[in-house]
C-alpha cells in the first residue's frame, strides 16, 4: 500500500506542484536556483571552467512543472534570467533532473532514451553535459545533499514500484 502511494506520488508529484510553482515569483526562483547553483559551481567558477557559458545563454526547462530559466556567466558569476535567447536548451522532467543531480542518472543515458532534450549549439550542449557529469555532490552543504540523496532514494523507489505494478497489470493470470 504505502510502496503504491509512493510510486503513485512519483509519478504524479511534479503535476500537483506545478500550479504553487507557477504563482512563485521569478525573483524567490532566481535566489534560490542562484544560490543552489553557486554551492554546486563555485570552485568551477573560481577555476574558470564555466568560461564556456560567457555570452551565451542555457536555457533550463523542467517540462512537467512548467518552469524555464536561462543562465549565462557573466563577471565570474552564474547570471539567471526569465527570458533569453539561447545557444543551447536543456530539457527534462523534474524527476529525472534530480536523480541526475543525485548522480542517479546518467544525462546520456536520458539523452539517449530521448528524456533528456539538448538541442540548439551541439558544442556548448557537449560543455554542459560534462559539467553535468562532473558535478561533485560533496561541493553542496551537508543538509542539502542529504536531502538531495533521499528525495533521489524516494524517486527511485517509486519509480521502481511503478515498474513492478506495471509489469503485473500486463500479466494474463
């Protein structure tokens, strides 16, 4: 019982969530993704390994909340804004960019099974999914990555339960 509330929250969690997020001012969105963003890349900023996003724009969507934003450096600092142009897009579902977040996932892999979207500059998009490989979850404070390691569990858990409920409803007898 408790396994299918979990899958059943999996899978329809980002859709309950995306109406409160739509009414979230851009402003609280920026800080937050600004200083989540700043934990996970400040070394990678300080070494200028992020001097690839210099004038040009990342667009980020997480496609079932709803929710776009597009990044750039500028100054040695992440800029994020509401509306660019972009030279490459990112796209996915919210559950697939935690558990990439969580290193659950591997962003080819999605890539691959077309639930990761790049497109736009293929060479910049290249940057970014390194980066995205790269990630270090020892960079982020200790709450936050224990937070991020269980919300992945969960998601994980979920999904995995919905593969075997699934499964079972195709069975014959």
């Amino acid at each position: 019982m408790l396994e299918q509330l979990r899958a059943r929250l999996v899978r329809q969690g980002p859709s309950l969530l995306r109406l409160p997020l739509t009414f979230m001012p851009f402003a609280l969105q920026r800080q937050v993704l600004q200083q989540l963003l700043h934990w996970q890349f400040r070394q990678a900023l300080a070494d200028g390994e992020l001097a690839f996003l210099a004038s040009r724009w990342l667009e980020v969507e997480v496609r079932d909340l709803g929710l776009r934003w597009y990044v750039t450096v500028e100054n040695d600092r992440l800029r994020i804004c509401a509306t660019a142009t972009p030279d490459v897009r990112f796209s996915a579902e919210a559950n697939d960019l935690i558990l990439i977040a969580a290193r659950r996932r591997d962003p080819d892999t999605l890539f691959f099974q077309r639930r990761l979207r790049i497109e736009g500059d293929t060479e910049l998009g290249l940057y970014v999914k390194n980066l995205m490989d790269a990630a270090d979850l020892e960079t982020l404070p200790p709450l936050l990555r224990q937070g991020l390691t269980q919300l992945a569990d969960f998601i994980e858990a979920g999904l995995q339960q919905d593969t075997v409920t699934f499964s079972r409803a195709g069975e014959l007898c």
